[in-house]
C-alpha cells in the first residue's frame, strides 16, 4: 500500500526538545508531519482533540515513562501503533515494550530512514487491520441481510395460505360466538353469575379472534404485491388523520400526541393509503412503547427538504437497546410481550417506504425514547401504469 506525502502525522513523544525538533524536521522531509509533545502527560492531553497515524513513543521519560504513556494511549486507542526509542543501554525496555503492545523498537540514536520505514510499516499495518475489520462487517452484514432475504422468500410462499386458511375458522368462532352472545341475552332463566361469566368468556372469544384476524390481515399484507396509488396529496393532512385514528391507542397508552409542521400544506405524490398504514404503525409503537412506563409524549412530524419530504416519529419512551437497533425491521422480530405484538409492523413500513423510493431509519438510546425518521421523494419516479400489475415504482 503506497502512502503518499503528508498523509501522515505521528505523535512524536521526548523529554528532549534538541532531539525532538531535529527529528521532526527531519520527518517532514519524507512526507511524515509530527505533532510534539514533551512529556508523557502533554501527549495524553493532545488525544482530546487530534487524531494521529501512529505514536513515537520516548521510553525514558521523567513523570509517565514511555511504557506508563503507551498503556494509557492503547486504552485509548487499542489500534494505535506505537514505536518505541530507547537508549543502547536499555533494549531491554524496548522487548518490554514490544510485549505490551508495541509494534516495535528503535534505539538511539536514530537513523532516519529506518525510523520513516518503521512509520510507514506500522500505518500500513494498522490500515491493513482496518480493512480486515470493515470487510469482515461487510461480510456479516451480507449474511445477514441473505438471512433475512431467505426468510423472506420462504414466508412469503407460506404467509398467504396460512391467514387464508385462518381467516375461515375465525369467521366461524366470530358467528358463533355472536349467536352464544345472543342467546344468553335472551336466556331469561340464566343467573346473573351465570352470566357474567358467559359474556366474560364470550368477550375473550371475540377479543382473541379479532387479534387473530388483525395478525392473519398483517400477513397477507406482508406477503401479497399490492396496488399502488400514486397521486397528489398534503401530508400533513394524512399525518392529522393518522392522529385521529390513532387516538384509542394514545389513550390507552396515557400518550399526549402533537403534532409538528413548520408549513402547510406540504404536497406530495405517492400512495396516500400505504403511507398511512406506515404512520399508523410508527406512531402506534410509539405509544404503546410510552405506555409501558405509564405514560409520556409522542411527536408526529413533517418537513420538507428540497426535493425531500421527512417525516418523524419521536417518543419518549424507555428506548431501544443497542443491539436491537439494526434487527428492528425484521420480519417476526418484536420486543413486545407475548401476545402484544407479531413483529411485522416495521417490516412492512420499511417495505412500504422502500417501495415508495425512500427510507426508514431508527435512532434510539436507552432511557431516551426513540425516533423514526422517513424520508420520501416528494415526486417518485412512476413507469407507465400496467392494469394488470398497477404502477411500479422505479428507484
């Protein structure tokens, strides 16, 4: 890996100015800028606001000595390759050093061009270590998303016909709890005890298969290839009515809901209706995340930027832990209770916003509440409408 000149800058660390300014001059003479420091201390300091290539690094030092210094820049930067100078009397220091992580040693006094080598060698090295690092990220997230990919492909087969062969017993436990509810209201000779527990036992009913056929409703919307709408439209309009109706949700939640436009109106051309599901999922969430704490605020807002509109959903809720921020929009994946959720809601809204040409992001701490963010052309691009298929949305 070729470096070229004044690509890097290196601490260079003595006690001794008559040392350290000869041979940083020196350096810069072969494309190596150096940032000096006197002590081991006023080195540390420098990290608050510098990045460096690589350390040299003084081993015999008054206060922190070179080893004291290179242990506390490694526990700042565990990547930072540090070369070490000592004096012909005190190699050893030097092999210590090397055991403690140094990536190599020097003896004084120094011949340049093989302190510039050692330089160079240890910024590749470490650049190297970086690629390897990246690659490897690159890797997982490849497997990763062909992970998801396959599970895609194969629910998506199967989602179908599971709800579909759902949706008909439920429809029928639906009638026939109906007509259980009726009689009873008819049934004269029934105790009131009787009844209580007859209606109790017929509202779970009819409440459970309402769940079960709010769950077979998101499959099929998972896995079918829906219709698209594209037309004119204000969103900030859309993001009223999706307060509205999700009014239930944030009184259950004891969620107070506002929401935020700095214009109106803000036109746009997309799919008003699948937009609307994507809001209703969001703020949703963000409600029941509220309520889990007893309560709190959610935000609802809309801008536009350029060509752009964005849009963001904010809670104060107890937030997302860290590493289930980047699995948040899988297919089955929910944090939610058993029972309080399928785990298909954001992996919808992220098929709906990618197939409207834009993106859904997450940002959240924990105890800081979470933010969705989306952002959405205000005019996609549209191929010709095909009656068979409806509009495709090109991106």
């Amino acid at each position: 890996m070729a470096l070229e000149k004044s690509q890097i800058t290196v601490l260079l660390v003595d006690d001794e100015a008559d040392f350290r300014g000869p041979l940083a001059r020196r350096l810069a003479k072969r494309g190596i800028d150096s940032v000096e420091a006197g002590s081991g201390q006023a080195a540390l300091e420098l990290f608050a606001d510098r990045q460096f290539d690589a350390v040299i690094l003084d081993v015999k030092m008054p206060g922190l000595d070179g080893l004291q210094t290179m242990a506390a820049i490694k526990k700042r930067q565990p990547d930072l390759e540090v070369i070490l100078l000592t004096g012909q009397a005190s190699a050893a220091d030097g092999v210590a050093g090397i055991k403690a992580g140094a990536f190599d040693y020097l003896t004084k006094p120094v011949e340049i061009e093989q302190l510039a080598g050692k330089i160079r060698q240890a910024v590749e090295r470490r650049e190297m270590r970086q690629e390897q690092e990246l690659e490897a990220q690159f890797r997982q997230e490849m497997q990763r998303r062909m992970n998801v990919a396959e599970r895609l492909a194969s629910l998506g087969t199967m989602a179908s016909g599971v709800a579909h062969e759902i949706n008909n017993p439920l429809a029928i436990i639906s009638e026939a709890a109906g007509w259980l509810k009726g009689r009873l209201a008819k049934d004269q000779s029934a105790s009131d005890e009787l009844r209580k527990a007859g209606e109790l036992a017929i509202s779970k009913i009819l409440s459970s298969v309402e769940r079960a056929s709010r769950i077979t409703h998101q499959l099929l919307d998972f896995a079918r290839k829906n219709d698209w709408e594209i037309q004119e439209f204000d969103i900030v309009e859309l993001a009223s009515d999706v307060i509205d109706l999700t009014a239930n949700a944030a009184r259950d939640a004891n969620c107070k809901v506002e929401l935020h436009a700095k214009s109106r109106p803000i036109k746009v051309w997309s799919d008003p209706y699948q937009l609307r599901q994507v809001l209703i999922n969001l703020l949703t969430n963000a409600c029941q995340a509220v309520g889990t704490q007893g309560g709190g605020e959610a935000w609802l807002s809309v801008d536009s930027a350029g060509d752009d509109v964005l849009i963001a959903v904010k809670d104060t809720g107890p937030g997302i832990p860290k590493e289930n921020l980047t699995r948040v929009f899988e297919p089955f994946f929910s944090t939610k209770p058993p029972g309080k959720g399928t785990g298909l809601g954001l992996s919808v809204s992220k098929g709906i916003v990618e197939k409207l040409g834009g993106r859904i992001e997450v940002d959240s701490r924990l105890g800081s509440g979470a933010v969705f963010r989306v952002s959405l052309p205000r005019k996609p691009q549209v191929s010709p409408v095909r009656p068979e298929h409806g509009p495709s949305l090109n991106h």
